[in-house]
C-alpha cells in the first residue's frame, strides 16, 4: 500500500466543485457542511491516497492527526470527493473510540459506512439534516 501525500492547495473550492459532473450534489453537500461547520477553514486537498490513488478532496476544518507508526500529519476534519462511482465523505472525528461516520451511519439514509468513510450516489441519498448533525458534531469535538 502506498504511503499518503496529500497536501492542501490554494485552488478555489468553489470552481472545483462547479467544474464536476456531479456539481449539483457536491454543491448541496458542501452548503450543508458550511453551515453546519461556520468559520472552519475549507480547503481543497490533492495528492496520492491510501491505497495510491491520485484523489482531490475537499478538506473541512483542520486537525492534526496522529499516525500509528511516523509523524502525525495535517488533515481535515471532514473532507468530500467525487469517486468514479460514487462520491465519498471522510470523517475524521472520534469520540469514545468510534468514528462518527459509524455513530451516525444508520441515520445518513442510504450510505455505505466504512472505519471513517461514507460512500453515497447523489445528495438524494443522503438524509441532509442527520449530516449537519453529524458536521455540527464533529465541530464541537475539534474544540477540545
């Protein structure tokens, strides 16, 4: 498995997110996290993946987060990206040892939870206000 080299861009979330095929449910995803999340930082990441996959990210708040075995690296707190078959959200945030994107999984609609991911095919997948709660959450655990 390839070792992650994602890095933060200075490119225009905004641009990126309009020049997908997906715009419309990468634009609704990106509200609800907006506003659920105000004032965190948003922040296009790019870079090779877990697994050596070339991938752009758009990263929700920042985090250090560390690493079993290395240095701990920069991250994002939520972070959204269009795959080629469906569009993913990567939950970083922890509480009582479990990712929220398991806490909350059976209450995002109709979504396939992994550790820290949630895979979906459009915003009608999703059960919008359960995000927010669940962005909303992840907020309030960065803080301390």
């Amino acid at each position: 498995m390839a070792e992650a080299s994602m890095h933060h861009t200075d490119e225009d979330v905004d641009a990126f997110l309009a020049a997908s095929s997906r715009a419309d449910s990468l634009l609704g995803v990106d509200a609800t996290l907006r506003e659920a999340m105000p004032g965190l930082p948003r922040t296009l990441w790019r870079g090779t993946f877990w697994g050596g996959t070339e991938q752009a990210i758009v990263g929700y708040g920042d985090l250090v987060q560390a690493r079993p075995r290395g240095e701990s690296v920069d991250w994002f707190l939520i972070g959204l990206a269009e795959q080629r078959r469906h569009l993913s959200l990567y939950v970083n945030a922890v509480e009582d040892g479990a990712y929220l994107s398991k806490t909350y999984a059976a209450r995002l609609g109709k979504v396939k939870a992994g550790a820290a991911s949630i895979a979906f095919g459009s915003i009608g997948d999703l059960d919008l206000e359960a995000l927010a709660e669940m962005a909303r959450h992840a907020a309030r655990l960065a803080e301390h």
